[in-house]
C-alpha cells in the first residue's frame, strides 16, 4: 500500500471547523467527495501537507493557522467603494456578499457597513485570519 506523495491525485472526505466546534464546511453533506492533486495549490497549503503521507482509509485531524490556511486579514482589501458604482435598485445590507470586476477579474466581497453614500467592503477571503480544522478521510488515491 502506497502513501499519498506530491503530484498524486487523490479523493477525500472532509469536516472543516471552527475552534468552536462551528462546522463551515464538509464533503459529507453533500455526500460527495473531493478530487484533487496534492501539491497543485488547488487546496490550502496546510490541507496538502497533512495528506502527504497518508494511506487510504486513513482519518486524521489537523489544526491549521491562517498562514496554513487562508492567511491573515488584508486591511488593503477592506475599502468603501461609493454608492454610484451600484445599480440604483441595489439593496445594500450588512453581511450581504456582493460580486463584481477588479483590475485581475472576477471579486466578491461582503458589506461591513452601509454609509451616507459609500459601502464599506471586505474583499478578504471570509475564512481569512481564522484558524481552521479539518477531519480528512483518504478515500483513494488515482493510479
């Protein structure tokens, strides 16, 4: 039995959670699992470390700090955007996400505050700065 290296490509089951115990994610909800290849960046660096290693049917739990994870919070990606680059219809509410163009494509963003007449927007990632923990299931690795 072969454990998972760099460059394979592998199927997981994952639980993600808040120090809290808060759930924020998880492949069993959906009953489905996740494909990837390890190494790729097409998950969180410290979700790619703790596979390498890992045989099939193996659970393991980790503990991940936001550099491991989605990194800190970028005051730089917190801004207000004016009120005039939103469509007159648009309803503005704290908390609500917000999808647009920036100068590398597509962002999305959540609403911090509504003012007289700017928006106050954080572009962050929403896990950004938290310390996150994840439950994973090797399921297979591809040959």
């Amino acid at each position: 039995m072969s454990a998972v290296e760099n460059g394979n490509v592998v199927s997981v089951h994952y639980r993600g959670t808040l120090n809290d115990g808060t759930e924020f994610d998880s492949s069993h909800s959906r009953n489905e699992t996740i494909t990837f290849e390890v190494g790729s960046g097409q998950v969180v660096p410290g979700f790619d470390a703790a596979l390498v290693g890992m045989l099939v049917g193996e659970t393991k739990t980790v503990a991940l700090t936001p550099d491991q994870a989605y990194g800190e919070v970028n005051a730089d990606a917190i801004v207000d955007i004016s009120k005039d680059n939103f469509p007159d219809d648009f309803s503005y509410t704290e908390g609500g996400m917000i999808q647009g163009t920036g100068p590398n494509g597509p962002v999305i963003g959540t609403i911090v505050e509504v003012k007289d007449s700017t928006v106050n927007v954080n572009f962050n990632h929403p896990m950004a700065g938290k310390d996150l923990n994840f439950e994973i299931e090797l399921v297979e690795i591809q040959q």
